[in-house]
C-alpha cells in the first residue's frame, strides 16, 4: 500500500513542478513574460531542437525584467509555455523586443506535432520576417486549454544584448507600434531640424570646412541610432542585412574621429597652435589603428568598447585641457565647452549600457539620444555666435579698409599724372630716332636679300648632284650584300628540310604501326560495348514493365508529380502504388523506395521489392503501414537468406508509405529512414520515420519495429515523400552536399505552384545544384496534393 502511494506521488510529482510554469492568458492587451521565460544556455552542442525537446530539467526560470545574453553566450534557447484560458481561440503576438537580435528560429510544439519556423534576425532580409516588424514577432494561434509550448533558439557571435519578451493581442500591438513609431518621429525630426540648421550655415558659406564636419557628425550619429533601432535594415539594406552589421561596428570609431576634426577645425577659427594640431592629428591615427585592429582580429563587444572608451576619453580630455589655455575674445566658446563636456556622460553612456539596472534599461537609451540632441545643439548654437561675431567683425574691417583705400587712390593719382608727362616727352625723342635708322635698315636689308637669293641657286645645283652620286653607290653596295645572305639562307635550309624528312620517314612508320594496334582493340571493344549496352537495355525494359506507369499515378492521385531521375540506366529508386478494399472502405497506398545500391544491383533489389509489396498489400489485403513494412521486412530476410548469409546483412531499402483513406479525409504513414512531409498553408509538419531499414533482423538487445502514425488531412494539403538522391548530391559553389535543410527551404518556395511546375522547378534547380559533379546516387521525389 506505501508502494503504491510512493510511485503515485513520483507520478505526479512532474505534473506538480512544470505546471507552475504554464503561462495563463486571459484578455490583456499587453503582457510582460521576460521573467517566466525559460532559459538554458549549452556550453557546446544543443544545436538542432530534437536536442532540447526533453531536457526540461536543464531549463531555468529567467526570474528578470529582461533576457540577458552576453558576448560568451554562442546559443540560447528559451522555452515558453502558454494556455489560452479563454473558452474561444485567440490570436496573440510574441516579440521579442530587441531589434539587433543575429539569428533567432522559433518552434512550436502542440502536443505531439513539431512546428518548424524560418530563421530570421540581423543576418537575414527583412523581407523573410513573417511580421514586418523591427523587432522578432511571432504570430500564435491558441485554442482553448491546450497547451503550446514555443521554443526559440537564439544564436550570437560575440555580442551583447538585453530583450524585454512580451504578448500582445492584435490591439495592444497596433497601440505599441504607434508609440514607438511616436516617439522615433520626434527624436529624428528634432536630428533632421539640426542638419536642416547646418545645412542653411553651409549655403551661406559661412567656414564651409566646419560645415561639413559638422554636419558629417551629425550625420554619422543620426545613422547608428538609425542602425540600432533596427530602421536601417527595414527601410534601406533590407536585402543586404551584412551592410547593418558593418557600419553598426566602424560607426563609434567614425564619430570619434569626426569630432576630433570637427574640434580641431573649431579651434583654428580662435587660435592657430602647432602642437595643438599634431596631437589630435595623432590621435585620430590611433583611433585608426585601433579600428584596424578590432576589425582583423574581431574583438568582442566589451574588447571594442574599451578601446572606444580609452581613445574618447583620451581625446575629450586634451580638449577640455586644450580649451582652458587659450582666451577666446567672445563668449561662443562657452558653447562649444560644454558640448565637449556633455562628451563625456554621452561616451559613458554608450560604454556602460549594458551594466544599466533592468527596469530602467529601455528608458536609458532615449536619455542616451537626448544628451546627444544637446550636444549637437550647443554646437550649432556656438557656431551661430561665430558666424554673427564673424559677420559683425567683416563689416567694420572693410569700411576701414575702403577708408584707407581712397587715400591711397588720391596719392596714386597724382604720382601716376606726374610720370606720364615725363614719359610723353621722351617718347617723342625715341620716335625720332628710330625713324633714322629704320630707313638706313631698309636699304642694307635690300642688299642682304639679292646676295641670299643667289647663294640659295648655287646650293641647289651642288645638292642635287652629290645625291644622284651617293644614291647609286648605296644601292650596289646593299644588292651585293642581299645577295650574299640569300645564298647562305637557302644553303641551310636545305640541310634543314633533309634531315627533317629522315625523321619523318621514320615516325611515319611507326604511327602507321600503333594505328593499326588501336584499330584492332577499338573493333574489339565495340563489340563489347554493344553487347554490354544491349543487355542493360534489355533489363531496363524488363524493370519498367515490372513498376506501375506514370499514367496510372496520374489516374489515382491527379495533382501529383513524380521526379525520378536514376544515376545510371537501371535504378535502385522506384515507385509503387496500389489499392485495397476492405471493410467497404477503399485505401490508397503509395510508398517511395530507396533500394540499396543503384544500377544493376539497386534493380535487381527493386523487384525483390515490387514483389514483396505485391504479395504482402495486394494478395495478403494489408492496408496498415506499419504492418505492411513488418510484412515486408520478413520477405526480404528470409528471400536474400540474411541469417545464413551474412554478406547480405546490409543489402534492404529505406523507404516511405502511406495509405489515404479519402472518405475519411485521412493519412497513415510509416516510414523506414526516410520521413514524411505535410505543408498546410505553407507550414510544414514533418512526420519521422522508423530508425530501421527494411530488410533489418532483430538482434537479442534491440527488436525491429515499425509504427504508423495517423494524421487528419484538409483539403489543399501537400505531402512529399523522397530519397536521399537529393539530399546527398554534393554541388553548388564550394562542392558541398544539398542536405535536408534546403531540401525544406525547396518545397516550401514551390508548395503553392502547379504541381507541373513544381516538378520542372525540381528538376531546374537538381541540375543547377549539380553543375559538374558526378550524380552520386539515383534521385525519386513524389508530391501528392490531396
């Protein structure tokens, strides 16, 4: 009797301490659920969610405002149970409410059915996000009492975030996103108004340098609040999610430089100083080369956060040392001060963020953005002060200098008049001896131009005769010389060409000798190739007549498609179906099979098959799938004679089979290997198979077995059954195999084409996969849309 209340008590003990971890939703708009979440953070390994399922007892209750992954945290998985406790289905939304989130997937278990989501975060398009939302959402639909469990795993490379996870209905949702959106749209207007401020500096050309670094730091902050808010990626890189990542990491150190030139540029407008200059200038290299290091060696958050706080810290300090050793003649200055001052609470900020207490965490970044706004005002507003001083001081400069400009006009006038009566009266003196002596020139010049004229004859008559001379003696000379090299050109190539043609003589007779030789192997090997050909012909008749047509696929199931695609001519894949009635219910049966090998022994194993699914399903009546392959199980052993052979031990089949029962509007399926997948309004249900091949004996630890699993269908739903042809064909870019991954990623692209062109869309990307590689196992994929 105290036995028996003992194991009670254990029984229930389960029961007891997971059901305090339920989640009740009633009618709140809104729920905060970070602290009854469920955490568990693996040191290695965990990765895939069959890994996680039943390790319940490793999770623990996150117990805090906010979720906190660290830099040394790789993978995350959270766990969160909810029940609907209303007495009508609900629909929530679950967001996980942190927008630089690196990957996240989310699972859905409901009872014994496994809901695969797709992968999102930061490395992924926003376009792939099922709510286009910045943050993680994810749309539940609960019925009443039943229990959902929502898995997530949430993978990090080396960063560091904290994430509120709350529930809203439809309602809540639309109010939070119209505050958030509220509150974006005031902090970026007031950024926009301060760039708009710059920008009007800019076009009045007032110290057009600063301009421009200001509005560039400006600039830069709008952008990383930009990034981090997660807006970046949802209204610009959305289909380039690693821009984000990039700029998110090099922008602290971009903001750091610009506003060490942007301070140095200020300071030239007060005094100009040398050394003042050299520093910063090599401060801004060390900010350079500390950017080069973190970005070659990928240093984690905190590593990077310490380099930006030392060289802010370094460069906010010289400034504040710097601006209390000159005397600024106006008080614009004091402006500017205290935007280096603010510096500091603003770079702290930023470095600090993540050891901020949890309930204010989310309030502390809108104080983050406004001591920056501040900043950014004090030093538009310094700058006005420069440009109205600026303008004031120009205006007196230049009536003083117009002042002093007319008496030095005066002054020149009167010198000016002075010299040009001098000059006139020695230019008329000039005039009149330059006329002497152009008209002495004229006369000489006269003489000059006859004596050159008769010299110029005399040339040409001398010209002319010494090259009649010197041409015909270079041209006897070069013929002699031509001649010469032609005769001793012509001499070695005939000694040339002879020895040549005693070479060839002799390869001649020895290429007419190996000519003959291939031949003769060439006829020989004809004969056997044909003979070979002929019989692999012969037998893949023999298998086709064997398996049932496509046509009669097409009768039985209309929306449907078959891609077989063997390695060789004869294949080890193949399909079958047929009918059986029973108990005035008629059931469909359709099964894909994977026999071992391909070619000629995958053949051989494929009518071993087709016999044995003939005997057990149409002469024997058996409808139920896991029986069936029970069945089939023993007339493999006991035909390939496995207990006494055991070189054919490993000799049977992997396969999937099903049986539709459509008055019912219901599937069975048993699986040996290879499973089953159900896409219902594009999510997929995957249906394992048993662990055991077809044609595997019992061993005294471990006894085959093969269940069937029963699944109630709706009308449109797709199932695919397949091979591992597919899966295993290595290609692509680096040669890697297809795998099972993006097998699923397949169907889901093409689950709602025709069927038609579903199996043209197969076949395109098998072959775009394979490229050059060698096809590596027969291909057989059946989709059947019920």
């Amino acid at each position: 009797m105290r036995l028996n209340i003992l194991v009670l008590i254990i029984s229930l003990l389960p029961s007891f301490l997971f059901g305090k971890n339920v989640i009740d939703y009633g009618q709140q708009s809104e729920m905060d659920i970070t602290a009854k979440v469920k955490v568990f953070k693996p040191a290695k390994g965990f990765r895939g969610i069959n890994d996680v399922l039943y390790i319940d007892h490793l999770f623990y209750e996150n117990g805090k405002s906010l979720l906190d992954i660290t830099s040394r945290d790789s993978l995350v998985w959270t766990k969160i149970t909810l029940r609907n406790t209303n007495k009508y289905p609900i629909s929530l939304l679950l967001e996980y409410r942190n927008p630089n989130i690196q990957e996240i997937q989310f699972f859905i278990k409901k009872d014994f059915l496994l809901i695969h989501k797709r992968e999102s975060g930061t490395r992924f398009p926003f376009k792939t996000r099922e709510i286009k939302s910045r943050f993680f959402v994810k749309q539940l639909m609960l019925e009443p009492v039943i229990k959902y469990t929502i898995f997530a795993r949430i993978k990090n490379h080396m960063n560091q975030v904290k994430i509120p996870i709350k529930l809203y209905d439809q309602h809540g949702f639309n109010m939070r996103t119209s505050s958030d959106n509220l509150q974006a749209g005031l902090l970026y207007g007031i950024l926009i108004t301060l760039m708009l401020t710059g920008l009007l500096f800019l076009i009045l050309k007032f110290q057009i340098k600063i301009q421009l670094f200001y509005m560039l730091y400006m600039l830069s902050f709008i952008t990383l609040f930009f990034m981090l808010d997660g807006y970046a990626l949802q209204y610009i890189f959305n289909d380039r999610p690693y821009v984000t990542s990039y700029i998110i990491k090099i922008f602290p150190f971009i903001i750091i430089a610009l506003f060490a030139i942007l301070s140095q540029q200020y300071f030239k407008l007060i005094a100009e100083s040398y050394t003042f200059n050299r520093i910063i200038s090599s401060i801004i290299i060390i900010n350079l080369v500390l950017f080069s290091a973190s970005a070659i060696f990928r240093f984690n958050i905190h590593v990077s956060m310490f380099l930006i706080l030392v060289i802010s810290l370094l460069l906010v300090g010289y400034l504040l040392f710097y601006g209390s050793t000159i005397h600024a003649k106006d008080n614009s200055y004091q402006y500017f001060r205290w935007a280096i001052i603010l510096s500091l609470p603003i770079i702290l900020a930023f470095g600090f963020q993540h050891y901020m207490p949890e309930s204010g965490y989310e309030k502390f970044h809108l104080i983050i953005k406004f001591l920056v706004i501040l900043q950014l005002s004090l030093v538009s507003l310094s700058l006005y002060k420069r440009l109205q001083l600026s303008h004031e001081s120009t205006q007196k400069a230049n009536i003083e200098n117009l002042e002093k400009l007319n008496e030095v006009i005066e002054e020149q006038n009167q010198i000016l008049e002075q010299k040009v009566n001098e000059r006139t009266k020695t230019l008329e003196l000039k005039n009149a001896e330059l006329e002497e002596h152009i008209s002495e020139n004229q006369a000489i010049t006269e003489e000059l131009h006859k004596k050159r004229d008769e010299m110029e004859k005399l040339n040409l008559e001398l010209e002319t005769a010494f090259k009649k001379s010197s041409a015909d003696h270079i041209k006897l000379h070069k013929a002699l010389l031509q001649n010469e090299m032609q005769q001793k050109k012509l001499e070695q190539s005939f000694k040339e060409i002879s020895e040549k043609n005693e070479k060839l003589e002799i390869q001649n007779e020895e290429i007419q000798t190996q000519r003959d030789k291939i031949q003769e192997q060439h006829h020989l090997l004809e004969i056997k190739n044909k003979d070979i050909t002929d019989s692999i012909i012969y037998a893949e008749r023999i298998q086709h007549s064997i398996l049932p047509p496509l046509q009669q696929v097409k009768e039985s199931f209309p929306e449907s498609l078959v891609f077989l695609n063997p390695k060789e001519r004869l294949s080890g894949d193949f399909y079958w179906l047929d009918s059986v009635k029973k108990d005035n219910e008629v059931f469909k049966v359709i099964s894909a099979i994977d026999c071992t090998g391909h070619g000629i022994p995958g053949a051989l194993m494929s009518i071993i098959a087709k016999d044995g699914l003939t005997d057990v399903v149409s002469s024997r009546k058996i409808y139920e799938p896991g029986e069936i392959l029970k069945q089939l199980n023993t007339v493999i052993i006991n035909t390939l004679n496995k207990e006494s052979d055991e070189n054919n031990a490993r000799d049977g089949m992997d396969m999937s089979l099903v049986t539709i029962n459509e008055n019912k509007k219901e599937i069975k399926f048993a699986g040996a290997r290879n499973p089953l997948y159900l896409f219902r309004n594009k999510e997929l249900s995957e249906y394992k198979g048993s662990i055991f091949s077809v044609g595997t004996m019992d061993t005294e630890d471990i006894k085959v077995k093969f269940e069937s699993v029963t699944i109630n269908y709706q009308p449109g739903d797709i199932i695919y059954m397949f091979s591992d042809g597919m899966p295993d064909q290595f290609g692509g870019s680096r040669g890697k195999k297809f795998r099972y991954s993006r097998l699923k990623n397949l169907f889901q692209q093409i689950v709602e084409l025709p069927m038609e062109q579903q199996n043209q869309r197969i076949q395109e990307i098998f072959a775009k996969w394979k490229g050059d590689f060698e096809q590596i196992d027969d291909v057989l994929i059946i989709g059947i849309k019920l």
